[in-house]
C-alpha cells in the first residue's frame, strides 16, 4: 500500500486498499482501473441526490463513507456508464459476458475491530473486471487483486456469491449496451 489513495501496485492492474467505510469508492475506482472518484466527490454526489436534507441518507451519518448504491449509480453514469441489477432468479448461463463492462457486487461482511471480529455485519462493495483476457476480484479488502479466471470461472464466482447469502450483482456497462439489453443472452 502506497501513500494515501490506498492505491496497490500490482503489474498493470489498478487498486486501492479499504479506508474507512469508502468501499464504494474503492470499487468505482478498481472497476474503472483508475482514480476517478474521491470521498469528496462520493460527498458531491449525494448532496445532488438530497440537497434539502440534514443528513443524507446516502452516506454514513459519521461522513465516514458507507455510501449506497444510488451513488455508485450516478457516479458510473457521470462517465458513461450504467449500473444495471441482475436479477438472481435468471440463471448466470444467460448473462452476455461480452458485452459487460465489470461487476459491482455488494456482500455482507464481518466487521472487525483490529484483530476481534465481532458479531456484526455491514454490507461491502467489491469491484470484478477483466484485464487481459482475466477476471479479477479487485476487493479493496484484498492485499491484491486475485485472479478469479476465465469466463467459466466468473460463472462460477458469480454463483457461489449468489448461494453464499444476501448480495446484489451490478452490471457495469456502457449506456448504449444497457439500452439495447445486450448484456442479456438467450441463450439457457
């Protein structure tokens, strides 16, 4: 971990490391393979989704982070792109994985408090795209990006989370894909 964007080297591949509850950030970032978005940035984002409000509800009360995913969504549309739910009812054989940009995936996670895990979960923004022909968990947990595999493999990953308990997949793609429903096989 260098410096404080949390930024880690690894050969040709962008990610940051957790800091405090910027998840979300992190995941945008790791996503887009470049630092794009800041928590002041994130804090823009929700002052334009709740300007009359005293405490946005898109964000942590403390202004630690812990943003919600309306703000993940602004912020991809801001470059282009759209955050689209997969529905977990479909089978992940119909999703068009060409077509898909990355995966945004929020899952519960333990909180801990240094070494003590404690009896408390939060939800958790994970970042997955493909570089060179390899899918990646670029989780900001992570000391470095993992290898996740090929398309079989993502399948796989993608499956396990599901069956693993409450998460939400996020299909980052660009506007045009979105509208025309191509991220979407026929295929069963």
């Amino acid at each position: 971990m260098s410096g404080s964007s949390g930024r880690h080297e690894a050969p040709g591949i962008y990610h940051e490391r957790q800091r405090l509850e910027l998840c979300a950030v992190h995941a945008l970032n790791n996503v887009l393979q470049e630092r794009i978005f800041t928590q002041e940035t994130a804090d823009e984002i929700c002052k334009r989704l709740a300007p009359d409000t005293r405490w946005n509800p898109h964000r942590s009360f403390l202004g630690t982070g812990n943003y919600d995913v309306n703000v993940i969504m602004a912020a991809l549309q801001s470059v282009g792109l759209e955050a689209l739910w997969w529905d977990k009812r479909r089978p992940i054989e119909q999703l068009s994985l060409a077509e898909v940009f990355g995966f945004i995936i929020n899952v519960p996670s333990n909180v801990c408090l240094g070494f003590l895990s404690l009896p408390v979960r939060r939800r958790h923004w994970i970042a997955v795209r493909q570089l060179d022909g390899v899918y990646y968990n670029l989780d900001s947990k992570l000391k470095a990006p993992t290898p996740i595999g090929g398309e079989a493999d993502l399948r796989i990953f993608l499956q396990e989370i599901l069956s693993e308990g409450p998460c939400e997949v996020l299909l980052v793609v660009p506007h045009e894909t979105g509208e025309a429903g191509n991220w979407l096989s026929t295929v069963r």
